[in-house]
C-alpha cells in the first residue's frame, strides 16, 4: 500500500545535505483521471502542457496510479487523522536522531478547495513543531487566509494571478538558464529545495527542467 508522505530525487538529496527529515506529499497535477481539477490558477505551465509533474516519471503508469490515489484521500474527512498516523511514526524516527522535520506539500498538485486547505491548516497547527512549506499559485484563494506560523507560502509564477503576487515576499519564478536566474537577483534552488523551504531570500529561482519542447520560463525580459 503506498504512502502520503513520500521522497523524491531532490527531496531526498536536499534533506541529505542539510541533515534534516525532508518529506514531500503529492497529488495528480492539474486534472485528475476523471476531471477533477487540483490546480485551479495554473497558467502557463497547463496551457503548454509543460508542467514537469505531467512528465517524465509522473506519467508511468504506477506512479500516476499512486498520485491519484493520494489526491482521493484529501477528499476524506479523516484525512488529517490519516496524515498524522504517517507523521507520528516520521517523528518517533526523528528524535532517536535529534533530527528536524520539514514536509513540503505539493511537489505536484495544489490547495484546489477551502475544505481541503483547512485539513492541510488542521495538520499544520496539530504540529507546530514542523516546519512545512508549499509553492503555490492561488495567489487570491490565500489573500485573505491567515496561515499558520509554521508554514511557508510561495507564490509560484506561471499562474493566471501573477500580476497580484506580492514580489517582496517569497515567490519563485522559472528561468531557461542559472546564469539568467543569479542575473535576476534570485537564488538557485533546483537542486536544493530547501533553498526556498527554510531560506530567507524572497526570490526563489528554478531552472526549467521538463522536456524542451515544452519548455516556458516566466521570467520577465
């Protein structure tokens, strides 16, 4: 039976390198099997098809599979109970090693309803003691949510609310190079998503890493 919480490559290597119980949770990118849309302000990235969690692995048929059935547990009222039995057992592993815990939500996927949201804010304050961490482009869902101390919002470029995204707070915006990227005034965090997770820099650039014939940026020329 899969998980909830689960590693990826650059999760996996981005907890490694800083000593840290790194996690990430997922769910089906923009559109599930049966139409239910998880990213409601996707832009660019939906329009283009170049969303990199429509990609690659994403698209095998297990791994979609898993995705999918992540996404069906968030429309249940016990999910929170069913995230804090996983998050439990992370903890109790944690603290034979002093070691911290970070979860990032969506590494695919969005807060694509209120309900859902609050079993997310539900989580977060049942755990004050982790840190979580989520890119995002409900820019005007989340204007007039007060989020909870112990979680770290970023507004992600390449939505259809860019213009109202406040640049003096986090946000990421895709570049087609680094050299671009470090040129914009932003720091480099495609291969360590802790960069924008516990970093303090507002700008947090990602490189494009999809197929090239897909490819999109958003950065302003």
């Amino acid at each position: 039976m899969p998980t909830l919480l689960t590693k990826n490559a650059k999760i996996k290597k981005s907890g490694k390198k800083h000593e840290i119980q790194l996690w990430n949770f997922g769910i089906t990118a923009y559109k599930t099997r049966d139409g239910k849309i998880t990213c409601p302000a996707a832009g660019i990235c939906a329009k283009e098809n170049g969303c990199y969690a429509q990609q690659g692995a994403y698209r095998f048929s297990n791994v979609a599979a898993v995705y999918e059935w992540r996404y069906a547990q968030t429309t249940l009222e016990n999910f929170p109970e069913l995230m804090q039995l996983e998050i439990n057992e992370i903890v109790r592993k944690a603290s034979k090693k002093n070691t911290q815990v970070v979860i990032r939500i969506h590494d695919s996927g969005d807060f694509y309803a209120l309900n859902y949201w609050r079993k997310w804010k539900q989580i977060m304050e049942a755990n004050p003691n982790i840190r979580f961490y989520a890119y995002t482009k409900m820019v005007r869902f989340f204007r007039a949510i007060k989020v909870p101390q112990n979680f770290k919002l970023i507004f992600s470029e390449g939505g259809l609310f860019d213009k109202e995204i406040d640049r003096s707070k986090p946000h990421s915006r895709v570049f087609g190079s680094r050299e671009e990227l470090l040129a914009a005034g932003y720091v480099d965090a495609s291969e360590d998503d802790l960069v924008a997770g516990l970093g303090d820099s507002p700008n947090i650039g990602l490189i494009y890493h999809g197929a090239p014939s897909k490819a999109w940026t958003t950065n302003e020329t």
